[in-house]
C-alpha cells in the first residue's frame, strides 16, 4: 500500500499556500496512494475558511483522508474535518489510530494549547495501550512535532518533549512501529529514535533555510513538499517528493 504525508500548509488570507496546496494534491491524485495523512499546520492567524477551502481541495482525492492538528491549527475545526472524512478522536487528546490496509496507522496527539513546542508525555500511556491491543496492522506513527534534533536551533527550541519516555515505551512495547513520521519543521530530514526510523516530511508553505551554522543563512527555493510511503510485507520505503 501507498501512504502520503502532506505537512504544514499554513495556508493564511493573503499567501499563496492554498495554491500550492491544490497542486500537490492534483499530484496526488494521478498517483493515487491508498492514504493520504495531513499531518498539522494546516491553517494560520485562525482563518476559518482556510479549514473549508483545505476540506474542499482534499475531497478530490480518490482515497481516505485524516487530518491531524498543528500547534498552530483549531483543534476543533481540524476535528470537524477528520469527522467528516470517517476518522474519530479517542480520548482526551487528539489521538487516532485505524487499521488501513496493512499498515495501523497512528496519530499521535503532541501539541500543547498556546505553545509552538509539542509534548507527547500526557499521550504516551494511549499509545501503549494501542500498539499492545488488538488493531490489527503494521504501526505507522504520525506526529506533527519533530521527535529529533533538527540541528536547527529555533525549531529545536520548539521540539517534542518527552522523548526519553518514547525511547523507554519502544524498547518495552511488544510490536514497535516500522516509522515516525512528523513535520513542524519545514524540511525533509530523516533520522533515527531508539532504532526506528524517524522522518520529517517537508512542508507545503515555503520551506525554511537549513540553517545548520551560525553564519549560514541560504535562501530556500524549495518547492512544495510531501512525502510517500510504500508498506508492503512489513518493509516500508520512503520517497521525498517535489511538486
């Protein structure tokens, strides 16, 4: 199966993301992938019609469609908009999990109300309980802050906290996930988190320079980003792709 991750949209009144948006899902729907996860950041400054306008755009993709929130997105308009494509919150957080195909996918709730750094700590005992219970499929999670250094030292100042509790839950869980896959940060990275795969998908706003130094300061031309995932027999591999 094929799954796509499209990040960090920020689509706003007077920009060019909704545009960009669009394009990446006319992509999409010449590909074809069985899921398609919009992992947060959807929409700034509290522009409700964006929220309409992204439902709108992604009502053509001839798959299903979850949406997950951003530290700078609505939970609830974000809500109202899993809702409508099949996919219900459990619990206190915003955390989804649904057998798709062969892959569990796992949408884990890291934001923190009024902060633009995530926190997976209050999530951490669902997660535990999910991948030990009885949904079936090979576990896939989703998050919309990055779970490793970025090397970017204002992201990284807005990172997911609590990982050193992740690290523990991976190595005591009886079915690890193949992945991690986030955004948050603007750029296409890939790392490691206690052995698994981690991924940071880029994002469709304008990305941001990979600041990596102190005098390093290059101009970003990047055009819209996502990410594909091909499972097939329990191996996932992972394409980064410019629209």
């Amino acid at each position: 199966m094929i799954i796509a991750q499209v990040s960090d949209i920020h689509a706003n009144p007077s920009g060019g993301e909704i545009a960009r948006f669009s394009r990446a899902v006319d992509w999409l729907c010449q590909t074809k992938p069985d899921l398609v996860v919009l992992s947060g950041d959807l929409v700034d400054e509290g522009w409700n019609e964006g929220y309409r306008l992204i439902g709108t755009i992604a009502a053509k993709l001839p798959c299903e469609v979850v949406c997950m929130p951003g530290n700078a997105d609505d939970k609830r308009q974000v809500a109202l908009l899993s809702a409508g494509n099949g996919w219900q919150k459990h619990g206190a957080g915003f955390n989804i999990a649904k057998t798709v195909g062969e892959a569990l996918i796992v949408c884990l709730d890291t934001c923190v109300d009024t902060h633009a750094h995530g926190d997976l700590t209050p999530h951490l005992a669902w997660l535990r309980s999910t991948l030990d219970g009885d949904l079936e499929g090979t576990p896939l999670i989703f998050t919309h802050h990055h779970l490793f250094p970025c090397g970017i030292d204002r992201l990284d100042d807005a990172i997911c906290l609590g990982i050193d509790r992740l690290k523990l839950l991976m190595r005591e869980t009886a079915r690890r996930p193949l992945a991690f896959c986030s955004g948050h940060v603007h750029q296409t990275m890939t790392s490691c988190v206690e052995g698994i795969q981690a991924y940071i998908c880029g994002s469709i706003c304008h990305a941001n320079p990979l600041l990596w130094s102190e005098v390093q300061n290059t101009p970003s031309i990047d055009p819209p980003m996502l990410m594909m995932y091909r499972l097939q027999d329990q191996n996932l591999v992972s394409a980064a792709i410019a629209v």
